[in-house]
C-alpha cells in the first residue's frame, strides 16, 4: 500500500513539473505573527528567547512558493492563478492569492509545519507542508545517478554527515490540489 501510494505521489509530481508554471507577478508577502508582542521582525520567538525561554533558535528567513492546481475552465486539470489561500503555522499566518512566494521565518529543524487552505466558490483543497533538510536533499539529489549501490552508499554516507545545526533547512513549493 505504501508502495502504491508513493508511486501515485511520484506521478502526480512529474505530471505538475511537466506543466509550465504561471509566473509569480506578485511581490513576495511576509507573514504575520500571530502574537506580535511577542515577536521583533520575522522572530516570533524574540521576546521569548530574550527572556531565556528555551525556544527555537532564529536563522534568518526562507521563501516559499506556493501554487494551485485543479479543473480548468476549459476542461482537464492545471495551474490555477488569483486562488484566495491562507497559510498558517500556529505561529504566524498569512492571506494571500496564488501563486505566491512567501517569506517565513527559518527556525531550521525546529520550523513549523505549514497548513494552507485555498477555496474558490466550486473548489477547495489543503495541505500541510513540513520542513525538510535542503543540505541533505542536494546531496541525495546527487546520489541519484550513481546507481542503485551507489545511492546507497552515498545515502548512508550522507546519513552519518547530517548536521541539524549546520545543515539548510526550508520547505518544498507548496501545491495545493483543489477538487
């Protein structure tokens, strides 16, 4: 089953990279804090940790773009532009249309999971998006064409280098499937 499911999900992702993107027109859009007094800029926990309180460790910022995808008014399936979505975390927020890069706070291993939900009057969809180690992903990227034996070792190898405090973490592209 999960091999099922996998496969599905390796599809469905080449199919949405084989389509041509819509172009991000839109400046990138800042999120929110959702308790501001707790917050100095982007950090959301800077009052906290000023304090001495053990939180998350600030990094500086990420972009994330985020996209939808569903019917065309034409017939079959594609990117959608000007979709309403907000982007919540439990930490911060934002509202904003589609397609959009937006700029979040980098918490590295510690950032939050991403949930955005997007409605249109006859669609809707949703995901929640989790942080991802980018340092490792290039490095098993590069693995890829070394062969089966090869993207073992070199995996294994990467395993035993990862480095949380050092590594680059950030989020994937958000596509949201509205249905």
């Amino acid at each position: 089953m999960k091999i099922q499911k996998f496969l599905g999900l390796a599809v469905l992702a080449g199919t949405l990279l084989g389509c041509a993107q819509a172009e991000i027109t839109q400046p990138p859009i800042t999120v929110t804090p959702n308790v501001a007094s707790n917050a100095v800029g982007l950090d959301v926990y800077a009052r906290q940790r000023a304090r001495g309180n053990p939180v998350p460790a600030f990094r500086g910022q990420n972009t994330v773009a985020i996209r939808t995808f569903g019917p065309l008014s034409e017939g079959g399936r594609g990117e959608i532009s000007g979709v309403p979505c907000s982007l919540d975390s439990g930490v911060y927020k934002a509202s904003f249309t589609t397609p959009a890069n937006l700029i979040v706070p980098d918490y590295g291993p510690n950032s939050p999971a991403l949930f955005v939900r997007c409605t249109t009057p006859e669609t809707s969809g949703s995901v929640t998006s989790s942080v991802v180690n980018m340092t490792a992903q290039q490095r098993n990227a590069s693995a890829a064409g070394t062969g089966l034996l090869g993207a073992i070792i070199i995996g294994a190898v990467n395993e035993a280098n990862r480095d949380n405090l050092n590594d680059d973490f950030g989020y994937n592209q958000i596509i949201v499937q509205l249905r």
